[in-house]
C-alpha cells in the first residue's frame, strides 16, 4: 500500500546509527552526512563477497512483504514476474490511472509470453517501462526520488528468465505468499466502507500490553524512555521488546511493538519509515484498536502531505475499525479529517455531509468539549468556502456545547468570528449585540487587550 513504499532493507530497530532530528531541530545535520552514515553502515552489514556481485539483492517486495522466491537461485517464470508485478502495484495502492497505465504494459508482456516464440527483449522493455511507472508514482508520494521498482526489475534481469509463459510450471513453493486474511493487504482493497455508526463490537479482548513478562518489561522500558523523549533509548529497548517476542513467539506483542516505534519515527518526520511500521501494525493483528490508531495515523500523514486519495483510504479503514470496537472519537477525527480535504478543494457539498456525520458521532460520544472543537472547526471551514449562513449556525452550536462546559474564553471567540459573519450578511446590529458578549467575557476574565481590541472593532462597525 502507499504507506509501505521505502526501499528495501529499512532496518527500523537498527540503534546505531544517528537517530536523526527533524529538520527544524537540527538544520543541515540530517542531509547528506546522514546519508553517507547509513550507506556505510549498511555496507557493513552487507557480506563482503556479495557487494560487488549482487548490487540488486531482492526478496520482498517495495512494501517490506518477503517473498517466498529467492530469484538468485531458481529460473523465473514470466509468468510469476507478472504476477508479482501486479501484486507490487496492488501493495502500494496504485490509483487507478497508474494501475490502469502499468496493467497495459503487462498486458503487453503477457501476450508476447503466450507467442510460441517470445521477444524477450520486448518484454524486458515493458517491464522496465512499468517499473519507471511505478516509480514515477512512488517519488511524486513520498516526494523524493525513487528506483526501488527498477532495481528490483534490474535484478531479475540478472537472473535466467523463462520468457514464455507457463503458469502451471511455478512451483507453488515459489509463489508469493501473501497472508490470508478477511481484511485486504492493499490500501485500495484493504478499506472498507466507512461505517458511520459503530457496529457491535468483538468480546475478544486484545492485550494493551505483551503478555510475556520479558517482553513487556522491555515493552514498558521502551515507552519510559519514548515518553521522556529519549528516542535511541526508546528504540533499543523495542528491539530488544522484538526480539524477545520473536523467542517466546509473542505474536500480539509484535504489531503493538511496531505502533511505539511507528510513533517514534513519525514525531521525527522520518515518514516512510514511520508508514512502513504502521502499516505493520495494522497487518499483524487483529486488535480493531491497534488497527484503527495505525490506520489514522497513516491517514493523518498522507493529508499532511495533501495525498487526498490515499488519506480518504487511510480515513475510512480508520473509520471502520473504529466502528468494530466503538472508538467514536477516532471515527469524528477521521470524519472530519475527510471533511476538511474536501474544505481544502473546495468540495463545498461533500464537504457539508462530511462535517455533519462528526458532529452527529462527537454528540454520541458525549464530550462537550470534542463536539464544541468539531462544530467551531467546521463552522470556520464554512466560513472560508463563503457559507456564513452554515458557519453562523455550526457557531451556534459550538457556543451551545463551550456553555456547557465552562470553557468561556473559547465561547468569546466564536463570539467574535460570529460578529464578522454578520457583517458579512449585513446585520450591522446583530454584529455589534455579539462583540460586546465577547468583551463583557473578556472584562470578567482580566483580559484587558482582548477588551480593548473589541472596542476598536466596535467603533469601526
């Protein structure tokens, strides 16, 4: 899936190197110093025969999903690289206009495969040509380069190729083996339809921490140091968390493993490896909660990083977890998360729908305060898409919730924005009645300068 795309070989538990800091931290350190580091380090971790032999080593695919075929030792079908190819495409969530381009190019490859004599210089043409497709995509993703596809391509072509089709002769042992399960392995396939009302909720329950006491302590050691912001640390202890999961085969402690460290990649914008890790966790477990956490946080980077489709897929498998173990808050969060890329292209009607089913689910779930922010933050989004008629109303209701609470600081400030959409429809009066609630909060509250700009903005009215 999208959120998989990072060369192969990411070693996210590998402590030694440099833990390096986001950018505005440490400005300059994480270039081309880091780079020099890594690529030394993985130099010494490759065999000394093999670096000038295997310049292509290959068995997984972009996403990190090991395949079962070890191409340096068995003639490939071609077959089984389309096969492969399509399911690369398919792992890293393709849309459908480049899944559409790179299937035209092994619907080429296969019809030379079927020929009784087949071009194979044609057929490495296509592939390779389909591989820059890819990675055409993947760099316009993660917004930076990317030959990860071509590599893996170039690698095959250094093995012996069987160029005419014969898909009975692959040994089943040598087919990929993607992990059977109800959920999809695809971003694309992967997301459900968002469900808007949790649905009745599994009675498994799940671990919130690993079961074996070696690695939970270990586990525990890890989120010590992770929130004192001792990121090496932190990490050092999840590999050794990892390891020992792997040793007493802890299989629930390894995806809530991998979120910690997903989480600890993304505070340091370090996002292919923090995606790659999510995606992990969300495809190790069947915990609904660890799927949901690892699903909204892949979404929330992909719209950071304005990726609409893979965030709206990101989104609704967000949604629909959330849905199976009644996690509304994250279900109004994803909703709104798809409510505000809609806000953001002008969308003004999806935009609405969105809006109104987090402010439904955040009433459900409650919390005055969650169903105050949602109203306030749909209410200032419809006011840039020029519906103050919308905006005034969900201020209305934001107001009725900050009341509830108490919160009377924030009820000021839709006072305020509230005034200036009246000036916008013309109701002088009704602008000023809504300042001068606004200032007598301020004057209660000893915030002499917000009382003292309001009373400019009175004059001016």
């Amino acid at each position: 899936m999208y959120n998989s795309l990072y060369p192969v070989n990411v070693k996210p538990y590998m402590i030694n190197r440099g833990f390096v800091k986001r950018k505005e931290d440490d400005e300059g350190s994480s270039g081309s110093k880091a780079q020099t580091q890594e690529a030394q380090e993985q130099a010494q971790h490759e065999p000394a025969n093999n670096r000038s032999v295997n310049r292509f080593p290959r068995q997984q695919y972009p996403n990190g999903q090991p395949t079962a075929i070890d191409y340096s030792r068995s003639t490939v079908n071609v077959a089984q690289i389309i096969t492969d190819f399509k399911n690369t495409t398919a792992a890293i969530g393709a849309p459908e206009d480049i899944k559409t381009e790179v299937e035209t190019y092994l619907g080429l490859i296969e019809n030379e495969s079927l020929k009784e004599s087949p071009n194979g210089k044609i057929i490495q043409t296509n592939l390779k040509t389909a591989s820059q497709v890819l990675d055409n995509y993947i760099a316009a993703t993660l917004k930076k380069p990317s030959d990860v596809v071509e590599k893996w391509i170039d690698a095959l072509f250094l093995q012996k190729i069987d160029f005419k089709s014969d898909p009975t002769a692959i040994n089943p042992d040598f087919q990929v083996q993607l992990p059977q399960k109800t959920e999809p392995q695809t971003v694309i396939e992967a997301t459900p339809q968002p469900e808007i009302y949790p649905i009745e909720p599994q009675q498994i329950k799940y671990p919130t921490t690993p079961e074996n006491k070696e690695v939970k302590k270990a586990y525990l050691q890890g989120k010590k140091y992770k929130a004192i912001n001792d990121a090496a640390s932190a990490l050092s202890a999840f590999e050794n968390a990892l390891k020992l999961a792997e040793e007493n085969e802890d299989t629930t402690a390894k995806p809530l493993i991998f979120l910690e460290v997903a989480k600890i990649y993304d505070g340091y914008d370090l996002l292919p490896q923090a995606l790659t890790l999510y995606n992990k966790a969300a495809t190790t477990t069947q915990d609904p909660t660890i799927k949901t956490k690892a699903y909204y946080a892949m979404a929330k980077i992909y719209d950071d990083a304005v990726q609409f489709h893979p965030a709206m897929e990101h989104y609704y498998a967000s949604i629909a977890f959330a849905g199976e173990s009644e996690n509304l808050k994250t279900q109004t969060y994803s909703l709104m998360g798809i409510a505000n890329m809609y806000a953001d292209k002008y969308n003004t009607a999806e935009a609405k729908n969105y809006y109104q089913s987090a402010q439904q689910i955040a009433e459900e779930t409650s919390s005055d305060t969650l169903s105050a922010k949602v109203y306030k933050l749909s209410a200032s989004k419809m006011s840039t898409l020029n519906e103050p008629k919308t905006a005034l109303d969900y201020y209305k209701q934001s107001s009725y919730f900050f009341n509830k609470n108490q919160d009377v600081l924030a009820l000021a400030d839709n006072y305020e924005k509230s005034s200036n959409l009246m000036l916008k429809l013309g109701n002088k009066g009704k602008a000023k009645s809504l300042l001068k609630k606004a200032q007598n909060i301020y004057k209660q509250n000893n915030r002499p300068d917000a009382v003292f700009n309001i009373e400019r903005e009175l004059q001016n009215i």
